[in-house]
C-alpha cells in the first residue's frame, strides 16, 4: 500500500481576498524586488572584500619577508619561469590563487539551469576575471614595487567595498527584506487557516486582525530600516573619528 502525497489541508486563498491581494502586492512589488537587489550588491561587495583581502594579505607578506629576511632574495626572479628554473616564491602563493578562484565562484549555481541564476553565473565570472591583474603580476611583473603598490591598492581596495556595503546597506536592507518577505509569508498562511476554520460570520473579524498585524509589522519594518541606517552611519563616523584621532597621538 503506497502512502498517499501529503498536498496541505488548507487551500491557498485567492487574489480576490483583500488581505491576500494586499499581502500579495508587498511581497512581490516592494519587498521581494528590493531584497533581490540588495542580495545581489551584498554578495558582489562581501566577495570583493574577502578577495581584496587575499591579494593584499598575500602580496603585503612578499614585501614584509623581503624586508625582514634580506638572505631570501624574494625579488631575484621577476617571472614564474625563466627558462632554467621555477621561481619558489611565486608559486608558495598557489594556495591564495586557489582561495581566490573558490571565493569567485562561491555563489555559482553549479547544479542549477534556470534562466534567472544568470545574474550569479555572470557575477562569479566577472569576479574570476577580477583575479587576472594579479595572475599577471605573479607571472610576469613579481617585483618588490609593483607587489608594494598592488598590495596597498588591494588594501585601499577591501575598505571602500567594506565602506559602502556597510554606508549603503547592501547586507542588513538584504537581510532585513528577506525576514520580512518570510513573516509576510506566514501571516498570509495564518490567515487561510483562520479563514478555513471559521465561518463566513467571523471573516470581517478575522480580516481586521490580520491587517492590524500586517501594519503593524510594515512599520516595524520600517523602524528597523531608520535604526540600521542611521546606526551605521554613526557607527562610521565614529570609527573615522577614532581613527584621525590616533593619528594625531
């Protein structure tokens, strides 16, 4: 005896209901689009700064261990293979180029052929091509001022990607988005079973407590919002303050 396909013992409620054309009409012009948006700016910033913070993790080390270990010769060879011999040097970076590659495609959907994970398949191919300059100067430009100044840049790099993630929200107006397209979710399913378990007498009333619980977390939403933008901002101009004022010590 096979079991029977379990298919809910709630229907879904129609797009003639009010509070279901009203649920509806937020999730899918307001809240869904811009978590869309902002997931996609969250992940490409998150992923520039962890590669930023590779390459100049990984270059800034060259330059360091050529200034502490001067026996090294860390700089005697400027090219990977100069037709006697490998360069030792370049090629203890193959870890970081592999960590690098992994964070690139990291958000690839490898098992997916849909047509709307395009925007990942293009995201991590344009962060793979990101890798390229420092291919290039690993291979054939690997001396101590050009590996100097790429891993300052790669340095100057991680705190813009890292400053506007953080100035403009990407992550927390993403996050905060998707936890209220989910609540919005739920809120619409309460209230089919409401519905399914009362007659038609009740449903005046149970559609006046479903839209005072959606109004009231639309404008928890929106505090949320003025909260987190005007934290980070303060948090910010805190941390640049703090920062200047060290210099000055």
């Amino acid at each position: 005896m096979t079991q029977a396909e379990y298919l809910g013992r709630v229907k879904e409620g129609s797009n003639d209901d009010p509070v279901i054309s009203e649920i509806n009409w937020l999730i899918c012009e307001i809240y869904l689009p811009a978590y869309n948006k902002m997931n996609k700016l969250s992940k490409l910033t998150r992923s520039l700064s962890v590669l930023f913070v590779i390459w100049a993790l990984t270059l800034l080390s060259y330059f360091s261990a050529s200034e502490l270990f001067k026996g090294l010769a860390i700089f005697s060879q400027t090219v990977l293979w100069d037709g006697y011999d490998f360069n030792w040097m370049i090629l203890s970076s193959v870890p970081s180029i592999l960590l690098a590659i992994a964070v690139s495609f990291r958000n690839f959907p490898f098992n997916s052929k849909t047509k709307k994970d395009k925007w990942q398949k293009t995201q991590s191919c344009m962060l793979c091509l990101f890798n390229v300059p420092f291919f290039v100067i690993l291979l054939f430009g690997f001396s101590k001022e050009t590996v100097a100044v790429a891993g300052l840049l790669c340095f100057a790099g991680f705190f813009i990607t890292y400053m506007c993630n953080r100035l403009f929200g990407y992550t927390s107006s993403s996050i905060r988005n998707q936890t209220l397209v989910h609540h919005l979710e739920r809120l619409k399913r309460e209230y089919e079973i409401a519905c399914s378990q009362g007659n038609k007498t009740d449903l005046p009333y149970i559609q006046e407590q479903t839209f005072a619980h959606l109004f009231e977390m639309i404008e928890q939403g929106t505090n949320r919002r003025d909260k987190e933008v005007m934290g980070d901002h303060y948090k910010v101009h805190d941390s640049a303050v703090s920062w200047i004022k060290g210099l000055r010590k």
